[in-house]
C-alpha cells in the first residue's frame, strides 16, 4: 500500500504514513495511540480546570473520566452500530470488532453524559459543575482522536480543488467512501483521490472551541454554561462539516444525515437553554458566579446576615 499523503496547493508531501506498528508480530494501530493519548491530555487539562474552581477536589473529575471510559467505547460502538444496521444486521460477527474503526463521538458523548449523571447521583455531587470541566477534557480527546481519522486515511470529504485539498491514494481508502462527485474526477493514469480533509478542518475548529471555552471559563454566569457551550459550539461544527463528509450515517432511507441533524438540534438546543436560564436567573435576582464571593465577602464585612 503506497502510504503517501499530499496537500498539493500547500507543497506538502508527507512520506510513509502508515496506519500502525507492529511489535513482535503484534499490530498496535496509530489510531488507538492517539485516541489513548487524547484521554491522558483530556484528562490533564480537566484536572487542572477542576482546581480552579473553589473548593473543589480534582480527584473527583479523574475518578469520573476514568469511570466513563467503557460506558463511553460502548456509546460510540452502538450508535454506529445503530445507524448502520442494514450492514451489521448481515454480519454480527462484527459487532464488538473495533479495531476496523466504526465508532461515533456523539456516541461516547452521550454515554459519557448518563455515566456523569449516575456518577453524581452515588458521589452526591453537583452535575452541570462537573460537565464544565469534563467537556473540556473531551474536546482535547476530540482535537486528537481527528488525527486517527487521518492515519487511517478516512473521514474525508468530497473532491475539492481548495487551498487545503488533499490527495489520498485510492488503495488506501474504503471503496465505499469514494463517492460519484470524487470518482469523476478519477481519470487514466490518476491513482489517487483528491477530498476536503475534514479530519483537519474540525480538529482546529474544535481547538478554537476549546480555547474560548477556556477564556470563557471564569466569566461563566452559572455552572453547566460551558457544558452548553460545548453542545452548541460543537454541534454547529458538526453541522457544517459532516455536511461535506463521505461517510455520513443517514437515519434509514431518508437520506438525512443524523450527525448533521443532531448537531443542529444541540445547536439551538443549547442557544435557548442559555437563555432561558438567565431569564430565570435575573427574576429570581440570582448572582452571577464570578460576583458571588465578592458580595458574600462584602456582607460580611457589613455585618449583614446572608440569606440561608
């Protein structure tokens, strides 16, 4: 398999890209080296975010992110699964098989979700704090895994001739992510594919998501905004870009793309959540975060009595 990789407009050619390593007859994919060092990055940006929030234990967000793991392989396994029932429901002795790829992030964000919720049901903590921090975390896991998709030469979009287009050898990609728009432009003596790296374009959406979330952070008005901010930033990412991808999980024969939609429904779902709460906020007179330790602060040195 050629294991070269051009961004021709750019003047990037990259040389044996392979796809893994093998030790001692032992195949270890760069996929899972990435994905594993996107948690241990994910977890260390969490932990730190944790111990700027007052009086809180770091410990409890590594126990959390540790807990989640498997719920959230699992989460990602079956939605794709799911939405790709006319394929596996013919071959279940494929369902558990991961190493070939087939996992989903909204997947492991959904699996993720309902283990923090049982999580600080049993550990009696406060949920939309811990999704502040976690989600910080999972978009470092993001930003990484993307490059998996691009070891693995996968997660591409359709033919474009743009600054950034990339040039993929047609032996190393499914045939099944070669689309009609991708193979006209497939001529004789032409070997390879040229796409939109999508992997590229959402891994540095997403890091431009992450550091306003990171700005953002201690000017946040209540906790679970930016858990809200992840969903709608993220799902607006998600929106645009599968919009362009090969490999689009459609919602049965409608021909809907169901990341595309769920990206957008997160979207404006998170939008209307945010306000809703200052609303509700501002009638109750509830202060905002960063305030509220200077007015506690301030009664007490007034010898006013604090509300219970």
């Amino acid at each position: 398999m050629e294991h070269q990789i051009r961004f021709p407009h750019l003047g990037i050619v990259l040389k044996n890209v392979g796809d893994g390593i093998n030790i001692g007859g032992f195949e270890i994919k760069y996929y899972g080296m990435i994905i594993a060092t996107g948690f241990l990055l994910g977890l260390i940006v969490s932990y730190y975010a944790a111990k700027h929030e007052n009086k809180f234990d770091p410990e409890l967000v590594c126990d959390y992110l540790i807990t989640m793991i498997i719920p959230a392989i699992v989460g990602a396994r079956l939605y794709y699964v799911i939405f790709s029932w006319d394929y596996y429901k013919n071959h279940l002795n494929e369902l558990l098989n991961i190493r070939q790829g087939g996992i989903a992030i909204y997947g492991a964000v959904i699996g993720g979700f309902l283990t923090l919720l049982v999580f600080c049901k049993i550990r009696k903590q406060n949920f939309f704090l811990i999704s502040d921090i976690a989600v910080l975390g999972l978009l470092v896991g993001q930003i990484m895994g993307r490059w998996g998709n691009f070891t693995n030469r996968e997660v591409f979009g359709h033919y474009t001739d743009s600054l950034f287009a990339m040039r993929l050898p047609i032996e190393a990609v499914r045939s099944a992510d070669i689309t009609p728009d991708i193979a006209a432009h497939i001529t004789d003596g032409i070997n390879y594919i040229q796409v939109h790296p999508t992997f590229l374009y959402e891994s540095v959406l997403n890091l431009l998501l992450l550091i306003v979330l990171l700005l953002y952070t201690k000017h946040k008005k209540f906790n679970g905004e930016i858990a809200l901010g992840y969903l709608g930033g993220y799902g607006i990412i998600r929106f645009f870009v599968e919009g362009i991808r090969t490999d689009q999980l459609k919602i049965g024969s409608t021909g809907i793309a169901v990341s595309q939609l769920l990206g957008m429904v997160l979207f404006i779902a998170a939008i209307l959540t945010d306000v809703i709460v200052r609303i509700y906020r501002r009638k109750k007179g509830l202060q905002e975060l960063p305030q509220k330790a200077a007015i506690v602060q301030n009664k007490v040195e007034n010898g006013e009595k604090q509300d219970e």
